[in-house]
C-alpha cells in the first residue's frame, strides 16, 4: 500500500513540477493565448472590433473563434496576461491528466484479455502490459502535447471535451452531448463524430447535442443582445469562409484538413 501510495505520491510531484515549469515559461512567452487575451480585451473594452484585420493582433493573428469562445475566455480576460497564460496551461495538464486517467480506466477489451493471457513469448518474455502499450502512443504524441503546451492554443481544451463525450457516451448521454457541443460551439471540426455517434446508434447523445449546441450557440444573446449575436456569428462565418474556400485570401498551410490538402494536391508559392 505505501509503495502504491508513493508512487502516486512521486507522479503527483512530477506532474506539478512539470505544470509549475510550463506556467513559468508561457507566462513570459504567451503566443496564441496573447491574441485570445488582446482580442477579448479589446472587444470588452470596446478598443477592437470581435472579428476583421484589426481583431486580436491583427491579421494573421486575428480573432477567429465564434462569439461563444469570447464569453468562456472572460475570466482569463480579467487576470493580467502572463498570470492568464499560467493559469490557462496548469488548467491543461489538469484536464490531460484525468484524460489520461480515465483513459487508463477503461475496461479491457476482449482482445486486450487475450493478449495478455497469453503465454510467454519464446526466451520466457511476457507480452507487454497494459502500461507497456502507452510507451509508443506517448513517444509519437509527446512532442505534440509540449508544443500545445508552449503555444497555448484552445484546440486542446476542444480536443479534450470531444474526447470525454466520446468516453462517456453510454454511461452519461446527457453529459456526453453537452460535452460535445461544447466542443461544436468552439471548433467546428468535433462535428466530423456526430456520423460516429449515429453509426453507433447514440440517439440520445446526438439529438441532445444538437440541443445544448443552439443553446450554446445563443448565449451569448445575453451579452452581445439577440440580434448582435446573430451579426457577430455572420461576421465570424463571413471570415472564416474568405479565410478557408476563397482563392483572394492569403493563408498559411498548417496543420490543419484544408492546409494538408492544399500542400499535397496544389501548388503552393511559398515566396
């Protein structure tokens, strides 16, 4: 039992060090985070408009997130930017470690069962374990997460919500499609699950989702007034769609479908 409780005790060390490491270096370094902070800033005080060039940093690194993520970012608003940016990266190793937790607790599948009932591989070696099969997944997703981390984008935070939809779809639906929607309400791109969800046939996750996302999608009416948060959302989907379909606007390829789509199959001038 002390072994087991230092372990956890020793994890939990690393684990602040490594948070306490991060909020140190983001708070004198915020990248992303700095345009969600000037931006919403700006909107609140009234010294910048919510979306176009002039929004958040200015063009590239404009505003391009819908109303609703204004109203959850407030709170970051109000501290001071480097205090933000900490609190925001501590805020994500909290969320990937029950991530990671409720991943780890997941029952083992059928075919998990097997493989590990096997019995020992030629030389007396025992199949991997459960924790040995993290070690490659880690490896590929480790330089990922530190850069998520460094940069301090929300995608995780959207990532993280559509994974816990996902986890707990069965057991809670109603959380599962709040979750999700949340995560619509955000980033377009958790959307792409709702055809899993159906396949699947999680009715309840889906039809509830499509409700708490008009929900979500309106609340800001009560900031913004009805017909504003309508104006705002033209607005958002008005750039977004410059930004991602039209041939006029100049946009870099990331990472993201559209970006891998443009380097592999047009011709990018890079000059």
């Amino acid at each position: 039992m002390f072994f087991k409780n230092s372990k956890t005790l020793w994890a939990g060390i690393a684990i602040s060090i490594m948070a306490g490491g991060f909020a140190y270096y983001v708070a004198s370094h915020p990248l992303d985070f700095r345009v969600y902070h000037y931006g919403a800033r700006g909107v609140f005080d009234g010294t910048r408009p919510v979306y176009g060039p002039t929004s958040g940093l200015g063009w590239p690194m404009h505003y391009r997130y819908p109303p609703l993520f204004l109203l959850l970012f407030a709170p970051f608003a109000v501290l001071p930017l480097g205090w933000g940016a900490a609190v925001w990266v501590v805020l994500k190793v909290g969320v990937l470690v029950w991530l990671i937790g409720a991943i780890a607790a997941l029952p083992l599948g059928e075919g998990e069962k097997k493989r590990l009932n096997r019995p020992p591989l030629r030389g007396g070696r025992r199949p991997l374990g459960r924790m040995g099969c993290w070690l490659l997944p880690f490896f590929f997703m480790a330089p990922y997460v530190i850069e998520e981390l460094r940069y301090g984008n929300a995608q995780f935070f959207v990532f993280a919500l559509t994974a816990a939809a996902l986890l707990i779809a069965r057991e809670r639906p109603m959380l599962s499609a709040a979750s999700l929607a949340l995560a619509i309400g955000i980033k377009v791109w958790p959307l792409f699950f709702v055809p899993y969800l159906l396949a699947r046939r999680d009715w309840k996750v889906v039809s509830y989702a499509l409700v708490f996302l008009m929900a979500f999608t309106l609340l800001p009416s009560f900031y913004f007034g009805f017909r504003g948060n309508l104006d705002l959302l033209g607005q958002w989907f008005s750039q977004e769609f410059q930004t991602q379909l039209s041939e006029s606007e100049i946009w870099f390829p990331n990472q993201s479908l559209r970006g891998v789509l443009m380097r592999y199959l047009t011709v990018m001038d890079y000059s």
